[in-house]
C-alpha cells in the first residue's frame, strides 16, 4: 500500500484532523453516489478528497505510463481474465459485424473488435471505461485476440489502448447497437410471449427511463410490470403508464413513512388477492 485516501461530507465535518495529519486535500467529488457496482447516480451533495502517500512520491508512481516492477506485479494478479473460447469470441463477432461503422476511414481495429472486446470484459466484471477495457485486452491470449479480428501487425496482435476506447463510446450509434444486441435475444430465446408477466428489480434498469425499459422488453404495451423503479423516478411512471399504456405497480416501501403516509389517507389498501387488471388495450392503469 503506497497512497490512502478518504472522504469528508464538507455539510457535517470540517475535516480539521486530516489537515493536521498533514492529509492532503486534492478535490471535491462529483457529487454521484454508488448504487451499484460500477454505476452512480448524481445526488449534488460533492465531497472533498484527500489523500496521503505512504510511500514518496506515491501519486507519480501511480499515474506513470508504466508501472514500476512492484506495482505492475500487483496490478496484474487482479486483472480479469477472459474464460471465453476462440469459436465463442467469433460467434459474437458475427453478430456485431452488422453495427454501421462512424468512422470514414478503418482503423487497425474493426468496430466491431472493440465492442466484442467491451461485451467480453463486462461479461468477466473487469472495470468499466476505456482504462478498465485497455487493461483488460492485454490480458487476452494471441489465439483470443486473433479471433476478435484485430489485424496482424509485427511482433503479433497488439490490443487497443484507452483513447481508442474513449472515441468509440463518444461515437457509437447506441441504437443501432441496442438493436442489434435486442435481434440476437429474440433469436435465442424466441418472442416474448404476449401475456408473458414481466417483473423487474428497480435496481438494475435505472441506466434509463421508461421508454428505454419498455425497448428492452420488446412488447410494449402488453407486460404488467411490478418493479421499485420509480421510487424515486416519477418521469419513469409517466413514460410507462401515460405515454405507452403499460400497466405498472408502484411500490412504497417502509423506509418512505412520509410517502406511504400521504397515499394511505386518499388511497385504500387494496385486498390480498388483487388481480392486475386487463384493461383497455390502449391505456394504462396506475396501482
């Protein structure tokens, strides 16, 4: 361990012991918390930063291009590593050989190398952004590599670094992608059936509002959906209910006694056996 570091919520403390312990403050946060793994949601509440080096010049050791020896011993021990089969990485890469390229001039890399290279690294939990995915395209054997399409150059097939990353997920057609990915789940598990009850965890679909829900489950209009989502997403509500007539259960927990109070006094309990009703086919109803 070289460098340490902590957070001080500046609307409850001062900070004062890390200053005196000769902490240094480098910044304030952004002002996100984590709701999962990899993914925050801003809450405009920032924090400031301080750290300290354990060891001299700690903080340029680190942000080096290189690594010293004992770090990058470190880093590497920790660095996801991809299971996947050289027929598994072409299959995928077959699929995503229909995404429409941005660029007007190819690059060593097809597009469609760097976004298997991205599936590969979120399906084996490697960090997320262009850093985490650089780092972990090295770890990939020549014979996965050549099975992702990268090109031949001297001394082998080398891997993209994070700038290349970084233009891509400034300029990918997420739709196209999106509708890709949506064809290649169809095609293995078949349609969704039209009655086919769906429920979702409110934790996992907040990348997106409703509208982006209801893509992904491909019927719009004819799932019930019973989900914590719109705790604290109203626009969510609307999209789903007003503007696409799925019918939606909006849950309130026990830990929002103010909100469960103010719908107790105008809205009754509903009985234990309460069936989602049918409807119009056109319209939604709000429970």
């Amino acid at each position: 361990m070289v460098l340490v570091e902590t957070f001080v919520n500046p609307e409850q403390f001062c900070g004062t012991v890390y200053t005196a312990n000769n902490w240094q403050e480098l910044d304030e946060t952004g002002g996100f918390g984590r709701v999962r793994r990899d993914f925050h949601v801003q809450h405009h509440k920032p924090k400031r930063l301080f750290a300290r080096e354990l060891c001299r010049n700690a903080r340029r050791s680190l942000q080096a291009d290189t690594l010293k020896p004992v770090l990058a011993g470190i880093e590497a021990r920790t660095r996801p590593r991809s299971p996947h089969r050289p027929a598994q990485i072409r299959s995928l890469v077959e699929h995503l050989k229909r995404l429409p390229d941005y660029r007007k001039r190819l690059g060593i890399d097809p597009l469609w190398t760097l976004i298997t290279l991205g599936l590969l690294a979120h399906l084996c939990g490697a960090p997320r952004g262009q850093k985490g995915w650089a780092l972990f395209a090295k770890g990939l054997s020549q014979t996965q590599r050549r099975a992702l399409g990268i090109r031949r150059q001297a001394g082998g097939y080398p891997t993209p670094g994070a700038s290349t990353f970084r233009r891509l997920m400034a300029h990918i057609n997420a739709d196209a992608l999106e509708t890709i990915f949506l064809q290649v789940q169809e095609q293995i598990r078949g349609p969704a059936p039209a009655q086919e009850l769906i429920v979702l965890d409110g934790k996992e679909p907040r990348h997106g509002g409703g509208h982006s829900v209801l893509r992904a489950l491909t019927v719009p209009g004819q799932h019930y959906l019973g989900s914590a989502i719109v705790d604290t997403q109203t626009q969510t509500a609307r999209e789903l209910v007003l503007e696409h007539g799925a019918d939606f259960l909006l849950s309130v927990k026990d830990n929002q006694p103010p909100l469960r109070t103010r719908i107790e006094k105008p809205v009754a309990a509903p009985p234990a056996d309460f069936p989602p009703s049918p409807g119009p086919p056109d319209a939604g109803r709000q429970a």
